[in-house]
C-alpha cells in the first residue's frame, strides 16, 4: 500500500480554493499536511479563517493553518475579490462564522519550512493562490527546492485572456515578482492557467445535483457557487455557471485531469508597470509543431483538457 502523498496548500480561501481543498481531503492518495494563506481573495487572516471554517466542515481540526502575507513582494495590495467571493470569500454562504479551532501559532514560511524538513522528499506544493509565500520561503529557507518534489501553481493565462486585466491573471498580478521568482526556481514546476481552467465549467445542472445530494459539504458547495455563479459566470460567460480555477489544480496534482497538451516550455512574468503587468509570456510558437522537446523550457503548462472535470469533481464532493 503506497503511502499518501504529503502536500502543502497556499490559498487564500476563496470559493475555488475551497473546492480544492475539500477535494484533495476526499482522497486516500493524498495527505494534506499543512495549509498557507496569503492575501487575494480576502486578507490572509480572513483566508485562515475561512480555512478552517471549511476544515471544520470535515472534521479536519488537525491541519495546521497558517497565515501569510498580507502585501505583496512589491508595493501594496491594489485589490481584494470580495466583488467575486463574497465579503467573507466563502460567497457569503451562511456557513458558520465562529470556528473552534485557532490558526497555527507559525508563519507561513515558517510551516512550510518545517513541512520541508518532516516530509523531506516527499512533499509536494498546491499553490492556487498570489504567490508571495511561497516566494518568501525560497528567499529564506537553504536548499528548500532540494526537499519539494514539485509545484502546480494555478495562475496565468497563455494563449487567452487574463481575468483581472486583459494581459494578466488574479493570482499572477496580485504579485508578478513573486510569481517570476517561484517559475524561474530550481524546481519542477506545472502551471496550470486559464486556458484550461476557464473551459472546466460547473453549471446549474452540477449544482442542482449538489443540493440534491444534500450532505454538508454537497449543500455548502451548493450554497457558494450560488454566489459565484452570479459574480462570476455571469461576468465571464454571460450565464450562470462558474468555473472550478483551484479544484482543476488540485486534480492535476493528484493526476485526475491529464491534459491533452501539456509541454514544458519557458515561461516569463511580465514585470513592468505598463499595460502587461501579471501578463504570464508562454513560448508557446511549438504549437504548430507538436511542441517538440524544449530543454530551456522552465515549467510544465496545462494548454488543453477535456472540460469533463466538473462531473468528477461533483462525484469527490458527494454529489
Ligand atoms: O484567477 C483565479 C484565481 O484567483 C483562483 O485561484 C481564485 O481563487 C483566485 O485566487
Ligand atoms: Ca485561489
């Protein structure tokens, strides 16, 4: 019997992320070890809060959650996704406030030095969220990449749009020279961008099948995609639906989606102050050739999937 896979999750909880983690905690394959938080869809204390607001849900007082940055590498926070997630970044479901456990008395780069060292090796890194942490963690802990198998960072966008400005992605702009430091580190590294996230879609049939499963997390699901379905889906796609951003992440992590496309190629952050900033540059001129072998190339890009994730997704979450 293989062991679970240890893994770390950066988030700033969020709607998406919590699909994600209540995802990953429904799998025997995986252990979630440790949970980071940082700011870009609430503050990162609000984010650690709603962690363990969702920890709670399942009975999993015994994560540690830790809080993060609150600002990014440089500058300051230009913006929260309250418009999207809802003030409390939980769509305002009316799931329980108060919590009966408290966040973990460690920083976030500190948690994640000490995960470093406990599963040696062996750890792998979720990181869905501005990338701050995690850029902070290699700026201060030695040889941190020597002891992570890898990351799978949801973020970016390489042949679509951006979501949070034409060029950029939520978590890429909130943070570009962080998110530039932890592509170009000395570990393997798997993006998973828009391109494939914004075309794995839940929609009013998946949540309809949610409710009528009628669990506790089946019905809080339920109740946050209701919120993020007006804020998003109807924003982006001009109907009620939503998509799935973390979640998809998460099953790339554990193998679940596989895309079609999946080159590793170079990858660059555009970090200027112009009309690019967040702007992930993906080489993606292979494209046209089958994207042959790319040894320069510095991370894995998830470029096309199937869309049939949501089904899955739903299935993990009780539906
Ligand atoms: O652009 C989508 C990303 O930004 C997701 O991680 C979502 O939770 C927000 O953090
Ligand atoms: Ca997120």
């Amino acid at each position: 019997m293989t062991p679970p896979v240890p893994v770390l999750v950066d988030c700033d909880t969020g709607v998406d992320d919590a699909m994600a983690l209540l995802y990953l905690l429904a799998r025997d394959d995986i252990d979630v070890v440790g949970i980071t938080t940082v700011f870009g869809n609430n503050t990162a204390a609000q984010c650690a809060h709603n962690t363990l607001r969702v920890l709670e849900l399942v009975g999993r007082r015994d994560i540690p959650v830790a809080v993060g940055a609150e600002r990014p590498l440089v500058g300051e926070v230009t913006y929260l996704a309250t418009h999207v997630h809802g003030n409390d970044g939980l769509g305002d479901s009316g799931l329980p406030m108060e919590v009966s456990t408290a966040v973990s008395d460690l920083s976030a780069v500190e948690l994640i030095d000490r995960l470093s060292f406990e599963h040696a090796g062996r750890l792998r890194i979720l990181a869905v969220a501005p990338l701050t942490n995690i850029a902070r963690a290699l700026e201060t802990i030695p040889d941190l990449t020597d002891r992570i198998v890898d990351i799978v960072i949801m973020g970016g966008a390489a042949d679509v749009a951006g979501n949070q400005s034409p060029a950029a992605e939520a978590n890429i702009i909130h943070d570009p020279e962080a998110a530039q430091l932890v592509i170009s580190a000395a570990w393997p590294t798997t993006l998973v961008p828009l391109d494939v996230t914004m075309v794995e879609v839940l929609t009013e049939r998946h949540r309809s099948m949610l409710i009528a499963a009628d669990t506790p997390v089946s019905r809080f699901v339920a109740a946050t995609t209701d919120f993020y379905f007006e804020r998003y889906g109807m924003d982006s796609y001009g109907v009620r639906c939503s998509p799935c951003h973390d979640a998809v992440a998460a099953a790339v992590l554990t193998g679940e989606v596989v895309p079609s496309v999946f080159p590793v190629i170079d990858v660059q952050v555009d970090c200027t102050d112009g009309p690019g900033r967040g702007a992930t540059i993906c080489d993606t001129r292979g494209r046209y050739r089958g994207f042959p072998s790319m040894p320069e190339g510095n991370c894995r890009v998830a470029l096309v999937t199937d869309g049939t994730f949501p089904d899955l997704l739903i299935a993990a979450l009780g539906a």
